[in-house]
C-alpha cells in the first residue's frame, strides 16, 4: 500500500465542481480497479506545493493543521462508511 499527496491547482480560489471531476476522472481511469480512495483535504488554493521557494523556506511544502485534520476526519468517516 502506498499513499500519495495530489496537490492540484485550481483556476480560482476554490476547486471548481468541474475540475474536481476531472481529477477524479484521472484517479478512476487509472485506478479505478484497485482499492483507492480521494480525500479532498482542503479545496483552496493555500498552502500549496511551491517548487521555485522550497530553497528558502521549506515549510511550504508541508501540509497545514487544518488539512491534516481535515484528512483524519474525513478518512475516518469513510472507513465508518464500510464497517
């Protein structure tokens, strides 16, 4: 098993119900026959992946509290979900 942090940038503010389609799209095409699952941990666009700044502040690339929250909850009431 292995876990991966999608960071996908939105054309707004906010994720649009369109592009998260598009997202999980992706996610079904190429994994639509494993057992997988999307957390959308936080809908914005901060906090954010930032290659180019990374060298002067690292933290950048780490996930906020809020976003790590977000994931525990939400993963928890999935895995209710099927119990």
């Amino acid at each position: 098993m292995a876990r991966f942090i999608l960071d996908v940038a939105s054309k707004g503010p906010k994720i649009s119900h369109e592009e998260l389609k598009q997202v999980i799209d992706i996610h079904n095409d190429y994994f639509g026959g494993f057992v997988s699952t999307i957390i959308l941990v936080d809908d914005t666009n901060e906090n954010q992946f930032y290659y180019e700044e990374l060298e002067d502040d690292p933290s950048l690339n780490d996930l906020n509290e809020e976003q790590i929250n977000n994931f525990k909850k939400l993963n928890r009431e999935l895995f209710n979900e099927y119990l």
